[in-house]
C-alpha cells in the first residue's frame, strides 16, 4: 500500500502519482510537462504495460496530456475519469497528438536540409485514438469497485467541465486508507460550472498548490462592465474587437458573458453586433458544454436552461471551421468581435488576424488570460512597436487591453476552505503541483492554518499508507546541469522576493484604486524579472 509522486513535485505541470497496493498498479493522472521545469522527473518504476488504472481528474493537457504515450508504450488498462472530462479529451487528445506531429515535421524539414538526425513525435494521432479508447467514463458522486480491494468515487471540483476530485478506499489484510486526490481546486463564483464540492473525510489528501502563496481579492470584478466598456470604446471608433483566448474554458466564459450583454442590451447603440469564434476547438468544446449541461453547470446557468435559454448561444454568433471561412472574417469591415486561438498568440488563427488588425489604431485586442514570457501575446501587454507576423513588420496602433480573466484555480484561502471541509483532519496532507517554494510555503501554512501534518514530496518520494511512514521525500535534481544546489537554493530566495513584491502590489492597489491595468503591467514586469533569473 504505496504512493509514489512522479511529476509535478515541485513544479506546477506534468501531474502524475502512482498507487501501488492490492496487486495493482493505478496511475492518478498522466499529464504532461509544459513550460520552464525546475527539477528532473523520475521514472515510473514500472513499465507502462504493468499500468492496470490511469484516474484522471480532469482533461488539461498537464494532467491527462501523456496518456497517449502511455499507451504507445504499451498500456492496456481503463481511463477512468467523468463524462465530461471523456468528452473533452477526445478533442484535447487529438489536438495534442496534431500539435506533436506538426512539430515533427518542421523539425524533420530542418533535419532533412542540414543532414541532421530525424525527429520523432512524442505520439501520433494514431496514439492518440488508441487513448480515447480506454476512455470509461463515470457519473459524478457515483462509487467505482475498481477492483478487488479499490474503490473510487469522483466529485465536481469546479477548475474545468468535468474536473474532479477522487476519493480512492484501499483495503488490503483488514486495513483500510482512504486517499483523496484533489486535481485542480476550482474558483468560487466563476460562471457556468459549479464550485468545487467538499468531502468529508481521508486519512491522506493530496492537494494543489498553484496559487498557495495568492490571493485572487475580495471583490469580484465586473467583468460585464469592463468588457461593454471595451466593446463600446472600440465600436465607437469603428473597430474589431481581437481576443486570443484558450479554446476550452475561457471562451465559454466569453461567450456566457457576450450572451449578458445582449440580453441585457448593455450596448443598445450596437445591439446586433457580431461576434466570431473562429477556432475548430473551442467549437468542439462548446459543443461538449452544451452536452454536459444537466451534469456539470451551476444553479444560474441551469436557471438559464430551464428558461430555455442556452447560455452559451446568442443572436449574432457565428463559427468558422474552414481557413476560407476563417479569411472571410477580416474581408467585412463592420466592427465585430474576433475571439480566435491561441490564447498567447503564438500559433493558430489568431495570429491572421493581428496580422490584419493590429496595425490599425481603431481596433483593440484584448487579452483575458495569462501570457507567459516570450510570447506574442506578452509582448504585445509589454508595450512592443512593432512585431514580425508571417515575416512582414507589423507597427502596433490598436490599443491593448487586459481583462484579469477569473481565475481557474482557488487561491490560498480557497485552498485552505476546501481542507477545512473535511469531517475528520487528515493523517497527513501532501502538497503537490506548485512552483517550488509555493509547495514549501503552503505545506507550512496547512501545518499552521489547518494544524495538521502536511509535506511536499519531490519526484520519486514515496509515502507508506498502511503506516504512514514518508519512505521517501524524493530526489531534488534540478534540470539543468549547470543548475548547482547554491543556485537553486538561490533561485528560492528570489522567488520568495517575487512573491511578497506582488502581494504588496496588491495591497498598493486596494488601498490607492489602481486599475486591473496597472495591476497586470505589474505582473508583467514582476513575471519578466522572473523570468530572466531562469535564463
């Protein structure tokens, strides 16, 4: 009766722990690595085809993204997951595998020209659609006998469609432990889906700690508000409204707000103004919303749909699948709203239409989600000129807005409310995917908030359930050769410098009315000088 934490020890993507008792082998999440890690994962210590269970709490490609190439490796086993969380990897899965071997073939035109060695996808689509297969999907709050000695029971965690949390009931000789992996701890009050819900009890939990060392604020934004006013500024010039935005989640919020607008007739002097969502994803994924309503939104949403309102639909909505359609956008010069993927601006359609748009002062491109370093989409809030799109110089004229999106992720104190939740304290609670001093800091504030005993575990640490005994706190390797132990512990300090510069940045902001504007060109340069450490 074992768990092992394999990724996301200290590092905030590629979520993975293996639990070994009762003869099985069950991975909880596959996820994949994405961006700057710190520290080298270690290796499962079994083969992929030893895999008799993957659980998976919700579709994000850092929890679910490497299970196609689990299985190109040989796994045979069951997915376990929520319908919704099925549904969206389906689509996610695929976009993944074509995202792979997109990258295989610039790659391998390169390779080709200078004589170099070939280079092969992490996976395929091919891969990918065996993945999908192994898919068995579950109703929330329904329990699963896994198998002889394993139950399993997912409950709505409210970070995504069909997110959850999983109880996990190991017996094994008379002696049983309950384990609960908590995935992503969704936000309060974001729209559509519901708050996470509480469990009651464990003897270990396994929590997040994304944003363990933040707080999101008291107040929720008018994000309403702030997004008329953008449309009507930008109208009122005779502009297009631009926004990258991520394919599953954000726009669905985007369009459930737009859908506000209108009914609210919030801009009466442009009541018919069109709206495109020009990304094959994010209208696969809506289309999976619309399938997931009874199982997944909450009460307002709900309310919506039994009115027979789809929250997700208003008049003035259009989608574009092909590349013609999607060209055809920017031949119409009456002001619209363009919401297009990716959300940083880095690959896809909506790179056309800033090629299209931002040299024109009456438009305006308004980002809604965080933009990491060395992106289009961060240069663009950092004030750049001018950009290279398609190798032809760009001047920026459009004005640059940014609407701090809701947050996917519960802050600190939302963290904490959900560990209060529980009955009984825990055993012990093991705090897992984090930036490296966040999973320190907030191990400590759990053992003084919550008092009860709590670690973060690098890769390779290894717990004992039957006993409780840590066998392992895992092998703390940083990634980087170069990278010496007094430069990690280096790096620390300064993170920590980063993370009280921004809580100060947020009191300054409470207290002198400073806008979200001011805030995330704070962030900006906060997130900037961060940045450059790593490099």
């Amino acid at each position: 009766m074992k768990l092992t934490f394999i990724g996301a020890a200290h590092e905030v993507t590629g979520s993975c722990h293996l639990l070994e008792a009762c003869g099985k082998r069950v991975l909880i999440d596959c996820g994949m690595e994405q961006g700057p890690d710190l520290y080298e994962n270690q290796k499962l210590p079994v083969t992929a085809a030893e895999i008799d269970y993957v659980l998976l709490t919700h579709a994000h490609i850092d929890h679910s993204g490497n299970i196609p190439l689990l299985c190109k490796q040989g796994f045979t086993g069951e997915v376990v997951t929520t319908f919704a969380t099925s549904d969206l990897c389906s689509i996610m899965l695929r976009d993944s595998a074509h995202i792979q071997e997109f990258e295989a073939q610039w790659r391998n035109r390169k390779a080709r020209r200078s004589g170099g060695e070939l280079y092969e996808p992490v996976y395929t689509m091919a891969d990918a659609d065996a993945a999908i297969q192994r898919f068995a999907p579950c109703d929330y709050e329904q329990t699963i006998d896994l198998c002889q000695g394993i139950k399993v029971r997912f409950n709505d965690m409210g970070h995504l469609l069909g997110s959850a949390s999983i109880e996990v009931w190991v017996t094994e000789e008379d002696v049983t432990k309950k384990i609960v992996f908590s995935g992503d701890v969704g936000n309060t009050n974001q729209p559509i889906i519901r708050d996470p819900q509480p469990v009651k009890e464990a003897d270990y939990v396994v929590i997040e700690s994304t944003y363990g060392d933040r707080l999101h604020g008291d107040e929720i934004p008018d994000y309403v508000g702030e997004f008329t006013r953008i449309l009507r500024e930008t109208f009122d010039r005779g502009g297009n409204v631009v926004i990258p935005s991520f394919a599953v989640g954000r726009t669905q919020e985007l369009l459930y707000f737009i859908r506000e607008i209108k009914e609210k007739n919030l801009l009466p002097e442009y009541p018919a103004f069109e709206v495109y969502v020009d990304s094959p994803l994010a209208i696969e994924a809506t289309t999976i919303f619309n399938k997931n309503v009874r199982s997944c939104f909450d009460e307002e949403a709900l309310a919506l749909v039994e009115q027979g309102i789809n929250p997700l639909l208003f008049p003035g909505l259009k989608t574009s699948i092909t590349t013609e359609e999607s060209k055809q956008i920017n031949l119409d010069d009456r002001p619209k709203v363009i919401i297009s993927a990716s959300g940083m601006c880095e690959a896809g359609r909506i790179r056309h239409h800033l090629k299209h748009n931002l040299w024109r002062s009456e438009c305006t491109i308004c980002f809604v989600g965080y933009q990491a370093v060395g992106t289009l989409g961060r240069k663009l809030l950092e004030g750049a000129q001018v950009v290279k799109l398609f190798g032809e110089t760009i001047s920026v004229n459009a004005r640059i807005e940014s609407i701090k999106g809701i947050s996917g992720h519960a802050d600190m104190n939302g963290l904490l409310a959900w560990l209060e939740g529980f009955e009984r304290k825990p055993n012990q609670v093991i705090v897992v995917h984090g930036e490296d001093t966040v999973t320190e800091s907030f191990a400590q504030t759990v053992e003084e908030r919550i008092h009860c005993p709590a670690f973060a575990p690098f890769s390779g640490g290894c717990i004992d359930l039957a006993t409780g005994e840590i066998l392992s706190e895992g092998l703390r390797i940083p990634k980087k050769a170069s990278e010496k132990p007094a430069r990690a512990k280096a790096r620390a300090a300064f993170e920590r410098v980063v993370a009280a510069a921004r809580r100060l940045m947020e009191v300054v902001m409470k207290n002198e009315g400073l806008s979200n504007r001011d805030l995330a060109k704070f962030e900006s340069q906060i997130q900037n000088l961060a940045d450059k450490w790593d490099r």
